[in-house]
C-alpha cells in the first residue's frame, strides 16, 4: 500500500482515509491499473475509440484510464456495451485484466 501511494498508482478514498478493506469500483480499478501501466512505461496508451453506452457515468478522473485499458484489450463492457463503472470488479475481470496485460506483453 505504502509502495503505490508513494508513486501515485492509489489514493485513498479522502485525504485522510486509505479503506484498503473496501471493494473496488471497476472505475477505481482502471485507474489504479492505468497508473502503473503509466509507472512502468508501457506503450500504446491511447484513450481514443468507441465509447461505452454508459460513458456518461464513469467519473471524469477515470475516462482516461478506462478507454486506455479498453484500447489495449484489458477490459470489456458488460451486456450492452455497458462498463458500469460504479460495479465492482469481479474476481474473473481482474483475472481477465491480468493475463490480457501478461499475454501482451504489457506487464
């Protein structure tokens, strides 16, 4: 924890609360995973691309990162092109995120 919030990868949920107990939105998730893409220097970071049908509810300081993860194949939208940005993350999507980075060669 101390090691990503030194390097900008996760904050907390206030200036004075970390909450590592909580569950993750998949918009957190995607911020989190984009910083550290960003840490390490990975290429092919691009936010461009079809939007979600939900754009409009992923929070502005996430849009980045979830089209980049979108752009390189990490993440899908649920049924009906929807990211639903406020879900959490399910084990199977993190594990999917995982090894899509792993098998590109991106982690």
């Amino acid at each position: 924890m101390v090691w990503g919030v030194s390097r900008e990868i996760v904050n907390g949920i206030s200036e004075s609360e970390f909450a590592p107990d909580s569950y993750i939105t998949r918009q957190d998730m995607s911020v989190m995973l984009s910083r550290y893409l960003e840490y390490i220097g990975a290429k092919n970071l691009s936010v461009g691309g079809a939007e979600f049908a939900d754009d409009g509810e992923i929070a502005d300081y996430a849009k980045d990162a979830v089209y980049r993860l979108k752009n390189i194949g990490a993440i899908d939208g649920r049924g009906g092109n929807m990211f639903v940005p406020l879900g959490t993350a399910t084990r199977a999507e993190a594990s999917k995120i995982i090894a899509e980075l792993l098998r590109d060669g991106i982690l």
